[in-house]
C-alpha cells in the first residue's frame, strides 16, 4: 500500500492510504497494514459511528494489533503505537498535539459529527495530556462531499442550525461534512490556519478512493494511519 497523502508534520508519521480493494480483516490485508505499521503496535477502534474517545496507554500496547472496543477514536503519547481507521465515505480526522507530543485519530460520519467528534477529539487530547488548542494541528481526509453526499431531511436538520452545512438548492439536501467538522473543531479551540483538508470526494474519485455510495457491495477501504515518530 501506498500513501495517497502523506502527514507532514514535524515529528509524526502517517497518511492516508486510497482505494484498498481487499477488507480490512482479510490475511493479506493484515499483513500490509502491519507492514504499514512496522514495529509499532498497530491500534484500531471497533468504530461503531458513537462519539467515544480512548486514551491509549502504554500497558494496551501488548499483542502486535489491539482493536478497542465501543470506540470511533483515540489518543496517544504512546511512541509505539500506529493508530489505525477505516473509512470509505466517512471522515478521518488526524490530530497532532505538539506540546505533549502525542497524537490522535478519529472516525466521523454524519452520526459522528452529530456527536461532536472533533471537538471530542480535541477535548480527548488536552485532557490527557495537558496544554492548550493552539497546540494542536489537525488534518480532515477525504470524504464523500457536499456534491455527492445527498441525505434525507432528518439527517439535513440535525444540522440546519449551522451555517453552510446544508444545501438545500438541489432537490433533496446535501450535507458537507467538512464545514460541519471545521465549525465544531473552531468550537473547541483550533484555529482555522491549523486545520488542513485534504482534497477529494470519496463517491467522485473510484479511481484513488474508496467509496461506500458509489460501490457498496465491493467498496473496499480508504486507511488512516498516525503515530509519533
Ligand atoms: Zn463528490
């Protein structure tokens, strides 16, 4: 597997990798994700679309992967461990604390950000491990965006109350999951010249990314992975 985007953050290593074809818990699969993971300890979530946030001690770091469970995040300042998350039309959201350092990694969708994962995540990373916002960076991956992502009217409201979040000059309403995500990372603290995004609609590009919408019997994942380093 390749980096599709890579991190370029001082003193962390990671990126998101495209278009994978094969399931996540398929052997060859594993064995390029703990490829990928080298001689960390690879670190996945059961992602279950909540708003749970682990902090990851040393101590969880004792098999070659550990998969937490009832959560769609975590933090660490743990060096050994590689976060890992899974997406295919949903947000990977990347956090780098540089006063710890340590570093963070969160699955959103649109019951994620209804959630407040984001400023979850942010709150997650300053409670553990001290500082402030204007520590942090943070990077949005690609995801299925506001051209493409059409949901019904009670998935729209969940988030008429913010502002650009919803289009609603199509006939049916489109969502952007990145402004909402800003906003509640704006919220929390993060200034908007440390957030970055990272370019692509998931349903736009089958040729570089995975998606859930265009291809739902044999989607395949987009990968997230971080760790200090
Ligand atoms: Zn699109």
């Amino acid at each position: 597997m390749r980096w599709a985007y890579e991190l370029n953050w001082p003193g962390i290593a990671g990126g998101f990798v495209g278009r994978t074809t094969q399931d996540v818990r398929d052997d060859t699969m594993r064995a390029a994700l703990q490829a990928m993971a080298g001689e960390r300890v690879l670190v996945e979530a059961e992602q279950v679309h909540g708003g749970e946030v682990a902090v990851i001690v040393e101590d969880a770091l004792h098999d070659a992967s550990v998969c937490i469970a009832g959560v769609d995040g975590f933090v660490t300042d743990a060096p050994q461990a590689a976060l890992a998350i899974y997406v295919a039309d949903c947000l990977a959201i990347f956090l780098s604390h540089e006063g710890a350092p340590a570093v963070g990694l969160a699955h959103a969708g649109w019951r994620g950000l209804v959630a407040d994962m984001p400023g979850t995540l942010v709150r997650s990373a300053l409670g553990a491990f001290g500082g402030d916002a204007g520590d942090l960076r943070v990077a949005l991956s690609p995801c299925i965006r506001q051209c493409c992502f059409e949901v019904g009217e009670e998935v729209a409201e969940q988030f008429d109350a913010m502002e650009g979040a919803v289009d609603r000059s199509r006939e049916r309403p489109h969502v952007d999951l990145i402004a909402v995500a800003k906003a509640q990372l704006r919220e929390a603290g993060v200034r908007e010249g440390r957030v970055e995004v990272i370019d692509g609609c998931t349903r736009c590009d089958p040729e570089r990314l995975a998606s859930y919408r265009r291809d739902p019997e044999r989607c395949g994942r987009n990968v997230a992975l971080i760790g200090l380093g």
